[in-house]
C-alpha cells in the first residue's frame, strides 16, 4: 500500500541553478548591508561635521 518516490521526477533541471543565484544574491546582499552599516557607523564616530548633520549637535 506504501508508494515509492521516484527522486528523479522531482529534480528539476533548472532548480539547482537558481538556488546558486539566490545564494549569490542573499549572500551578496548581506555583505553589502553589513558593510554599509560599517560605514555608516564610521562616519558618525570619526567625523565631526556628520554626526552633527544626523544629530544637530557637535560631538
């Protein structure tokens, strides 16, 4: 009464690439927004006159 699955019909031959590209593009995103925070971050610790344009005083 079991049925057995054929793994064969269920690989589709387009399925592995596109997760390659969504992992390209996850990955790649998530480095480009750690180091925009880096920056980002950077700048308001180290230069006086963005911090007091994000904050509306000086350091």
């Amino acid at each position: 009464m079991s049925k057995s699955l054929d793994l064969k019909d269920t690989n589709i031959p387009g399925q592995n690439h596109q997760s390659k590209v969504q992992l390209f593009l996850m990955s790649g995103s998530l480095i480009g927004i750690n180091l925009g925070l880096m920056v980002f971050v950077g700048m308001y610790w180290l230069h006086p006159s963005f911090h007091a344009f994000l904050a509306g005083k000086p350091l």
